[in-house]
C-alpha cells in the first residue's frame, strides 16, 4: 500500500514537473504543431519511463531497460533543473512586475519574455546537466577522526571505510564501481563499512562485480545493512549479491569486534512494505550491548531515535544524496537533522551522513560530489 502511494505521489509531481515545462515550450513558441504532438507523446513516455524500465527488468529486457533507463533519467536531471531555472525567473518577471505597479517608475525593460525564459533555462539546464555528469564521476574523499578513550591505546588507531548509495545497477555498473573501490582499497580499511543501497535494480556479471568486493583487504571485516533500494530491487537477490561481496549483513543485529568495538546494524524502514524488516527497536538492540566499548550503529536513513541516542557512539547513515542535484539539497535539508556531514549529538556522539558514492535516477549530481568516507577512530591521548 505504500509503495502504490509512493508511486502515485511519485507520478503526479512528475506529471506536473512536464506540464509546467511544456507550458514554457508553449509561451515560448518554438514547436510547430507536429513538434508539439511528438513532444506530449515522449513527455508521456518519459513520466512512467521510471516503472517501464522496472517491468523490462523483471521480463530481462536488460538492454531495452538500460538504454529507457539512460535515457529516462538523464531527462529526469534535465527537466528538474529547466522547471528550477525556469521557476527562478518566472519569480524574477513576477517580481519586477509587482514593483512596477508599486514604485513610482516601470520596470518591465529589465523583464524576460516568455521566449527569452526557455532559451535561458534550456542552456542553464544544459550546461548543469553536463557539468553534472562530470561531478558525479569525480570520487571525493571524506576523512574525520573520532578520538575516543574506548579505543584500547595498544591499538591506536582503527580505520573505518564508508560506501554508501552506491546503486550498482543498469547506470552504475563495473566502470564506477573501480572509481569508488580504488578509493576504498588506497584508504587501506581495517573494516569496511555498505550503510545501503549498495544495489539497484538489474546487475550483469555479477561475480565480477562481487569479485571486485572480495579482492579489498579489511582485516576486521566488511558489514553492511539494507537500504530502500535492497528491496525495491528483490531482497533475496540483493543478499545474495551482498553476501557473495564478502559482507556480514546486519539486520536488526549486533555483533563484537576485536573485544574493544560494537557494530550494530538495522534494516530500512522500507521492508515495512513489503513484510520484511527485522522489528527491533533500536533501543532493544543498542541497550543490549556492553557500553564500555565503542558502538558503531548502521542506518541507512539519517534519521535520529530518541530512545536511542546515547546508546551508540557513532551513527553512519546514507540515503539523502546531500539532494544529489542542487536545489533538491533544499528540500533534503526540510526532512533530515543532517543531509551530509558530521552532526555532533548528546553523550559524545555523532552522526554521519555520507553523500553517497553512485547515482539514484539521473546520472548527474551538481552541489553533491560523490564520497568514500574514512573514519578513524583514534585512541584518546
């Protein structure tokens, strides 16, 4: 049921993120009337192109759902970014029209015509997109350091490596996963951390790709978690593909580590939909676990439990992208305490929400460069 209200949300602000931007195509002049016709019958296809590329999946059409996909989402990016640009300077006419009729001398020279808005959202919408899907092939670094007294002073320091969002799927494919993982094995991890969606959708020459996992040395182990996309894709596949990568899946579980670390894990609220999250609390789980010793707790969504807090000493998160495409960071930032970073957090904690390594949907980011996150824990002193 609430996937089927995700879907319809889903399809009417995108239904009405088309209809605004044929109106500027409209005002604009530009298309005669077959152009028109041909225009509404491939905004109509690009709306549900996003659940067609999900049925050609299922009925292995992979390249037919991979070449929907490339195109459905790079159109996705585009349009997103001309209705914001277009939105801007809609704002900008109303504004000086307003003050024209308020001040006591016109304004309108310094207006836009309606066809002088397309072209200029159309080019910024372009070069975005474009700059965008350099961006988002660009893997940035992220390194913090935690000094903390419940790190033994024998040990010193321990290297955790975060992946997060990676969305291996019919996009993010071998080619992108070498980018992220020659981060990840330069950083030389004692644990390597997948805070999910590490896949999505369908995956060719899967032992390859769960190869490529197995090759990183992390002499303290690999763990990962299931995010949204784990289900949305087919959780039993997406296990197994985890499994085979050489990760210890959490879900709703807690282990120990070295006598001296805590991992605990949880599955997304996601599997809520589908009957298949492991119903924990996380205060349950966490209140379990010897105190004395760090807690590393895994959850795909940056979400804060109050019950919770002070239990782990460390929260590592995905999901949010940082809105992965600029303006969407402003919307994120509504909905998350923290969309990307650190968040500092009562009893010496903090939360960390990494900005994700791949793609969901538009294989661009602007504002949101992808990240591999090293995290070391250092002994205190």
């Amino acid at each position: 049921m609430r996937l089927l209200i995700f879907l319809l949300v889903f399809i009417s602000i995108y239904s009405l993120l088309h209809f605004y931007g044929l109106v500027k195509v409209l005002r604009a002049h530009v298309l005669n009337t077959s152009g028109l016709v041909a225009l509404i019958i491939f905004m109509l296809i690009m709306i549900f192109a996003p659940i067609l590329v999900r049925l050609l999946e299922t009925a292995n059409f992979d390249k037919t759902a991979r070449m929907l996909a490339y195109i459905g989402y790079c159109w996705m990016g585009v349009l997103f970014l001309f209705v914001c640009t277009a939105l801007v300077l809609d704002i900008y006419r109303i504004l000086l029209t307003t003050g024209t009729l308020i001040l006591p001398f016109d304004l309108s020279r310094m207006a836009l015509t309606s066809r002088q808005i397309f072209f200029v959202s159309l080019a910024v919408s372009a070069t975005v997109a474009i700059y965008g899907s350099f961006e988002a092939n660009r893997i940035q670094t992220e390194h913090i350091t935690i000094k903390t007294p419940k790190i033994p002073k024998e040990v010193g320091r321990v290297r955790i490596v975060q992946i997060s969002d990676v969305h291996i799927g019919l996009i993010v494919g071998e080619n992108r996963l070498e980018k992220i993982l020659d981060r990840v094995i330069a950083a030389e991890p004692d644990i390597l951390i997948s805070t999910g969606d590490l896949v999505d959708g369908q995956m060719d020459d899967v032992s390859t790709l769960t190869e490529m996992f197995r090759k990183i040395p992390a002499k303290m182990g690999k763990y990962a978690i299931t995010g949204n996309h784990e289900f949305y894709a087919g959780l039993k596949r997406a296990l197994k593909f985890t499994k085979n990568a050489g990760f210890t899946i959490l879900r709703g579980e807690a282990l120990s580590i070295n006598g001296f670390l805590n991992i605990a894990g949880v599955d997304d609220m996601a599997g809520n939909s589908y009957g298949l999250t492991r119903n924990i609390s996380e205060k349950a789980l966490l209140s379990a676990l010897d105190r004395d010793k760090f807690t590393l707790f895994l959850k795909h969504r940056p979400l804060l439990e109050k019950d919770a807090t002070g239990l782990y000493d460390l929260q590592l998160s995905g999901h949010v992208h940082k809105g992965q495409i600029f303006p969407f960071s402003l919307v994120t930032m509504l909905f998350y305490p923290e969309d990307a970073g650190m968040l500092a957090l009562d009893n010496n904690a903090f939360l960390y929400v990494s900005r994700g390594c791949g793609t969901w949907g538009p294989p661009i980011r602007f504002l949101s460069p992808p990240e591999v996150t090293i995290i070391d824990l250092v002994a205190a002193g």
